[in-house]
C-alpha cells in the first residue's frame, strides 16, 4: 500500500464542489507522488465523485468536482490535458429530490430569518454526451454505487448513465477496457449520505437483495462489493488504484445542532409561556411515571419539555426546547392508563437535517406544540449506528489497500476534519465545512 502526499490529497477532499479555483497550481515541483503513470488517469465513483452539487448534476459542479480538480494539477505537470468528462449541457440540472426542479440555491424569505431557505431553479435538460467511450476518463455520475458498477441492467433508466452508455455496457468493463493508468475509486459516502439525509429512517440490517434507497449498506456487502471493482482493475489492467476513505457526514453543513442556550431566534415570551402551560399536563404525567409510581434511577427516567426552567418564574424570550417524536423513546402508560407518548427534547448534541430548519421560525408551532419526525432528526443512537458503520467501511477500505502495493490510499477524512475545525487553508485561503464561498460543500 502506498500513501500519497498531503496536497494531492487536499485537491480530493472537493468531493462536493467548492467556490473557490486556486490561484496557481500546487508546487510541489514537477514530481507526481508516485511511480504511477497519471497520465492515463481514470475515476470511478458515485455522485459525489462526479461534480453533483446544489442537489443535481451541472455544468459548474462538474467543472469543481475533484477529479477535474485534480486533473488539472496533473495536466499542468504533464503538459497536455488528457482527462475526459462526459459534461452535461445544462446549468441547472434536474432536482434529484424535487422533480420537475432544477439545482437549489439559498436565501433568506425574510430579515426574520436566521436560517436560509433553500429554493430551486427551474429544470434544465441534458443532451447525449458528445465524448466516446474509449476516450472518457470520468466513469462518475449519480446513481452509480458500489454495488452496481458491474451490472448494466441495474443502471437501465438512469438518465446519467443512458447519456454516456448503450444498453448491457458495465462500467467497470468498459473502465479496464480503456488501458487506465491510474484509477481513483471513490464509493461509500453515497451510501452513508442517502441513510443520514432520510433522518437514518431506513434500515441498517438490510441484506443488499432487499436494499432499499434509504437503507443502510452491510459491512459485508460493501467489502465484497468493492473488492470486485479492485480486483477486476487489477487483474484485467496494469493500473495502480487510488482509493479515497470516507469521512463523517455529519460534519457537513447538511446537518446541524440547535443550542438552546444559544438560541439566536427570539420568540415573545406570550408564545414561550403558553408552550409552558402546553406540557403542563405531559410534565407532571413524567414526573408521576418516573418518581412516584415507578420510582426510576435518573439514567431511565423519561425527560420532561421544559421551555424555560433556568429562569423561572420569570419569562425571557430564549427558546428552550425542540420537541421531536423518537423511535427509541417507548409509548409508557400510568397506573390509570393515560399515555404518555414517545416526545423528548433534542439534545443538543443530536442533528436536525438541513431542509428542515427552515420551517423552525418565531410563530410557527412546528418543532413546539407539532414535534419533528424520526427522518427529521439524527439522535443519538442512530448517529452512533452512522458512526461505526463509516469506521466498518474504513477499515475494509485498508485491509483491501494492504493487500497490494499496487493500490494507495488518499486519507480524505482526515483532511475533512481539519477544514470542519477551520484548521485548514490551502494557497493562504481558509476552507471551511460550511454553506459559503470557501465551503467546501454544495
């Protein structure tokens, strides 16, 4: 296994597009990393590998996806550009959460707003692509996983892929069959991100015959999944590999926190008392359930909806809690058989997904009196679930890298973590890991 060095590393971890085109190439000298002959240089990879940003696949983030990125450094070393995309036409894209939308962009609806708004554009179309086969070096698009790179008939009716390819053409067939040099192999973020975007909604113990698009992939089915692309790039061509491990998704800014002791929106302390007087009634069920008819040690008492204890009996306008309906929270009923349902505070150590703050705003009743849903939220449990499966995939990513030393491996979470703490700049230009012009995520 070989490692490659730190500034080519930095022009992969632009997985999701970045605003930002450095001033001048990297100099490191005119020496690639290693051996390897980037001159034939290939990925393969699923959406984030192919530019796709903004919820859909565009001209401009395709121009910013990494592999072009990254080919222009190698380009500029090499003295020719050889790497080729299948560019789509359009500057909008089709929503791949929306239909009939184009790409999102932010906003705020109004000065009374903290959080942005994300609206769409209208949608665009694609053409056929213009580039062959035997010349294209990006075998990237969405819809494109580690489990179905072999099989044709699983990506008929994939827009991306019926532009590029013919009916029957696997794209790994047709990668080894145009003589790389060096593949970069990027899968598995596709995998966490459709499981962490849908709340961790779906099932993680699902066998991959039964998975759904909301599932979360089995450590045993990505190993044998990307141990075949590995093996077939190595067996049928004489190309080393890269491959990129992954990094924690929920350091993006698709997801975020809510400190309520922070809380920047305010409310009038008329909404924040009648929400008190609102969950009077479930408060003291909680407290009768946990220490009267129970008696409950503290680490399996249900909690209570309290807006404003730290300073009652006053009211200020600070907001003091999300309410969110959890799967992990059992439906309890008190000796007279009045229910008290699975409602909790978030902590502030859970997530909300991004498209669901923009409907939390002074005077709405959702997330207060009309809790969040299960595919709203990440708690802690299904973070936890996230977590040990990203570190499963990890880890087959390099026990599969130590068995040749023909594959290396780009540390890309690592890198990840660093601009998520804003201790990473490139050229004099600070990266972060927010929704800005510096961001390194769209």
């Amino acid at each position: 296994m070989k490692t490659l060095t730190k500034k080519y590393i930095i022009l992969l971890f632009l997985a999701m597009g970045c605003a930002y085109d450095p001033a001048s190439p990297l100099d490191d000298g005119n020496e690639l990393p290693t051996s390897a002959d980037f001159t034939r240089f290939f990925v393969m990879g699923d959406k984030f590998a192919s530019g796709f940003m903004d919820g859909t696949l565009y001209n401009g983030g395709q121009k910013y996806s990494y592999p072009s990125l990254l080919a222009q450094v190698l380009d500029s070393v090499n003295g020719e550009p050889t790497f080729q995309q299948a560019l789509v036409s359009s500057e909008r894209g089709m929503n791949a959460e929306l239909s009939n939308e184009g790409k999102f962009y932010l906003e705020y609806p109004s000065s009374n707003y903290i959080y942005t708004y994300r609206n769409t554009e209208a949608a665009g179309s694609y053409s056929q692509a213009s580039v062959s086969l035997q010349s294209l070096r990006d075998f990237s698009f969405p819809g494109l996983t580690v489990f179905n790179v072999d099989d044709a008939s699983a990506l008929n009716g994939n827009t991306y892929y019926e532009r590029v390819f013919t009916q029957n053409e696997s794209p790994l067939a047709q990668l080894t069959a145009n003589d790389p040099g060096v593949v970069l192999v990027s899968f598995g973020m596709d995998v966490l991100y459709r499981y962490a975007l849908a709340g961790a909604s779906g099932s993680e113990n699902e066998a991959l015959a039964d998975l759904g698009e909301t599932d979360l992939l089995l450590p045993a089915d990505f190993e044998q999944s990307l141990s075949t692309i590995i093996t077939s790039i190595l067996d049928n061509t004489e190309a080393d590999v890269v491959l990129t491990n992954l990094y924690d998704p929920l350091l993006s800014p698709f997801f975020t926190t809510i400190n309520t002791s922070l809380e920047t929106e305010i409310y009038p302390s008329s909404y924040v008392s009648d929400l008190i007087g609102y969950y009077a009634d479930f408060n003291t069920n909680v407290f009768t359930y946990n220490q009267i008819e129970n008696d409950l040690p503290r680490e399996q008492r249900r909690t209570t909806i309290d807006y404003d204890i730290e300073n009652w009996p006053l009211v200020s306008p600070e907001f003091r809690a999300r309410v969110i309906r959890d799967e992990y929270t059992p439906v309890v009923y008190l000796n007279d058989g009045t229910e008290i349902p699975n409602i909790r505070r978030l902590n502030e150590d859970e997530y909300v997904l991004y498209h669901v703050v923009k409907d939390i705003s002074p005077g709405s009743d959702f997330s207060s009196r009309i809790p969040m849903t299960d595919e709203m939220v990440l708690v802690e449990q299904e973070i936890e679930i996230i977590d040990q499966r990203r570190e499963a995939f990890n880890q087959i990513i390099e026990t599969i890298a130590a068995g040749s030393d023909r594959i290396m491996v780009a540390d890309i979470a690592s890198v990840v973590e660093q601009v998520a703490n804003e201790e990473y700049n490139l050229e004099g230009v600070g990266y972060s890991a927010k929704f800005d012009r510096y961001g390194i995520f769209s």
